[in-house]
C-alpha cells in the first residue's frame, strides 16, 4: 500500500512518517489484504492538532477519519482507530456467511463503448456492446444489497434475494433515495 504524509503548517519528521506508515499498513492489512493507497495530512487546529486519513481498499471503496488532540501521535492513533473500526464493520457486513458457493452465481458483465469512440455493428449500424468479463451474482438481503452498492460506488446493483431467490435490483434514484426492483409473483392463492 502506498501511504502519501503531507503536514499543513508544520514539519513532518521522519519518525512520525514511519510511525503513520508502519500503523496503517498494519491496521489496513488486517481487513483488507491488497489496498491501493492512504492519505493522511496532518495539521494544527489553533493549539492542538488534526489528523484527517483517508484510505481507498479497492472496489470503489473509501474510508475516511479524523481525529484532533493536543498530541500529534495521539491524534493520528485516534484517527486510524476510526479508520480500522470501519474497515472492521465493513468487512464484518461484505462477509458471505454462505457455505455452499453454488450460491453465488456468474453473469456476463458489459460495457457499452462511449459516444466519442463508437464502434458501430457493421450489420445494423448501432453501436456494438463489448464483453469483457464476468461478474457474480450475490444472494443477500435487500438492505445488504444497498449497503454492497454504497459500498462499491455503483449506481445499480443486481442480486438474487434471499427471501425468494429470484432476481432483484438496486438502484440511486435521481432524488438520492435508493430504488428496489422485486419482478417476483408470488403464488396465487
């Protein structure tokens, strides 16, 4: 993991570089094996100090904390406790607490190429859709669907529900409020 230390009105020194490098790579590694990078700037607040830490672990994920206290090693230590908790409570939730993997089942997953670079079908003349791999489908809840969705920074998620095991969807609406599509019929009774 690439770790970046800027300091905001004062001077980092090499020991408190190492120390916010050696406890966030530690921190971050339990949770999360491969993460991208860390930011963490470090700042006077009048006569005490803050720690602002933002961490990107992939998939669209971002954690961010901060922390301000009259010591600079004591606020960065809070701040990446704040960090480490939500890596924790994250982890906890993407956690499949399904044994059999048949669960979990594949689709194809499509890009569709943008305006400015339109490869057309030579048959019809629409633009064409790549595929470029595939992606699974996970079997959740509705509401942890929406937590994977928020997590991933996705405006639509696919998912086969729980409850029933049919196809569902999630989805941000242009309000913000999140959408739930259920085609599912019960029974008639």
């Amino acid at each position: 993991m690439q770790v970046l230390v800027k300091g905001k009105q004062l001077d980092v020194g090499e020991a408190l570089r190492s120390h916010v490098e050696d406890r966030l790579t530690s921190g971050v590694s339990k949770y999360f094996s491969n993460p991208i990078d860390a930011h963490v700037v470090l700042s006077r607040d009048g006569h005490s100090f803050r720690t602002d830490c933002s961490v990107h672990v992939g998939a669209g994920i971002t954690v961010q904390g901060h922390a301000t206290s009259d010591e600079i090693y004591a606020c960065f230590d809070a701040a990446a406790e704040r960090v480490e908790k939500q890596l924790r409570r994250y982890k906890r939730r993407l956690r499949s607490h399904h044994k059999n993997p048949a669960e979990m089942r594949s689709a194809p997953y499509y890009v569709i190429s943008p305006d400015d670079e339109t490869i057309e079908d030579p048959k019809n003349g629409q633009p064409m859709i790549i595929a470029e791999t595939t992606t699974d489908i996970p079997t959740t809840t509705v509401s942890e669907a929406v937590m994977r969705m928020d997590l991933a920074n996705q405006p639509v998620l696919m998912f086969h529900n729980s409850a029933h095991g049919g196809l569902n969807v999630v989805y941000r609406r242009p309000d913000g409020n999140v959408g739930w599509i259920d085609p599912h019929n019960p029974p008639a009774a």
